[in-house]
C-alpha cells in the first residue's frame, strides 16, 4: 500500500512538474483582481512542455532562415520544385508506357458481351443520358442514336470521343472525360452500338449525313 501510494505520489508530482498546475482548492492564491462580469481571471503559468515547445519552434525556425535564405547553394526551393515536377512528369509518362491501353484511345473496340451491355444500360440510365435520348434511344432533345445517321460521326471510337468531348457547341451536351471514366465512356459506346437498328417507340427524323459505322 505504502509502495503503491510512492508510485502515485511521484507520479503527481511529475505530472506537475510538466504542467506547473496548482492544487484544486488554491485558487484564491492565484486569484486576479480582473473581474468581467464576474469571471475572475487566475494567474496559472505557461506550461513548460508548452515553453520548451516554443523555444524548439524558434530554433527550427532559425535554422530553416539559414538555409532557406543565407545558404540558397544548399537548399534551394525553386530548384527542388522543378526537380519533384521533372520526378513526376517521368512517373506519368513511365506509367502511360507500362499501361498504353488505359491512355490510346485508338486502341479502343466495342465491348459485345452481355456484362458489359448491362453494365453500359445502366449508365447510360444514371448519368442522365436518358433526358435527351429517351430510355429507347429513339431520341428527344438529342439525337436518335438508333439510325444509321451520325452528326459527329458513328462507330464506338467517334462515339466514345463525343461522350468524352461532348456534342456540338450550344447543343447542350457536355464533355464528360472529367465525371465519368475511361472505362464507364467505353461502356456507354458499347452499348449504343449494340442498339443499332433497334425499334424505339417514337424514333427521331435521322440527322447528320454521316452513316455509321464510318470511323
């Protein structure tokens, strides 16, 4: 019992030792004559792990100024930015040559197997394809993607740019390379090519004067 009580006397006052606390029940010992509006204000120190912090900031501090601004042979940050930038334009261009199918989209063919028409479906029904093309294909706003005709020219490769690039200036669709990615555009091209020469419902007058599967 004596022993336990040792330990945790030695460890209170270790505690204080970092903290510099005053007892509970001292308070009218460090007590201010500030009041404000009857909160009354007590002159506890700073803490010396908080001191001893902030005297190893200002050392640190110097030593940077020293080499930052006094030894710039040293520690130069210009030349270290474009070093990291030419680091990591090699990384990107390391992985485009280690990945080339991730980035030609010349290499680009249409998918044909059931997984990835369900899959090009569905997002040709999420990402709101349907408001200018209608659930069908047949076309509303945007252009029936059912015909043999093509605007901006048929094909998944022609397909999957438009997507990416978006339509025509001031027709309203837009780019979508930023929100959806390489692999869902695919898909989406996908799967309009398998609804060529589909039935939709109420099927919009062909327009464009390019007749697909022209690349």
């Amino acid at each position: 019992m004596n022993k336990n009580s040792e330990n945790i006397s030695g460890w209170k006052k270790f505690m204080k030792s970092l903290t510099k606390a005053h007892e509970l029940g001292t308070e009218e010992d460090i007590m201010l004559d500030h009041d404000y509006d009857g909160i009354k204000e007590l002159d506890n120190v700073l803490p010396p792990w908080w001191l001893y912090g902030f005297y190893i900031t200002i050392v640190i501090s110097g030593i940077y100024y020293y080499n930052v601004f006094t030894n710039p042979e040293k520690y130069n940050q210009a030349e270290e930015f474009a070093i990291e930038v030419a680091e990591g334009k090699a990384a990107v261009e390391a992985y485009k040559e280690a990945n080339p199918q991730l980035f030609d989209d010349s290499n680009i063919v249409a998918l044909t197997d059931d997984a990835s028409i369900a899959k090009g479906k569905e997002l040709f029904a999420s990402k709101t394809c349907t408001a200018c093309h209608l659930v069908d294909l047949g076309g509303s706003i945007g252009p029936n993607l059912t015909d043999n005709k093509w605007v901006l020219g048929g094909g998944v490769k022609n397909i999957y740019n438009t997507i990416s690039k978006g339509g025509r200036p001031g027709k309203g669709m837009i780019a979508w390379e930023s929100t959806i990615s390489r692999d869902e555009r695919i898909l989406l091209a996908s799967y309009i090519i398998s609804m060529q020469g589909s039935t939709p419902a109420t099927p919009k007058a062909a327009e464009g004067d390019i007749v697909w599967p022209e690349e």
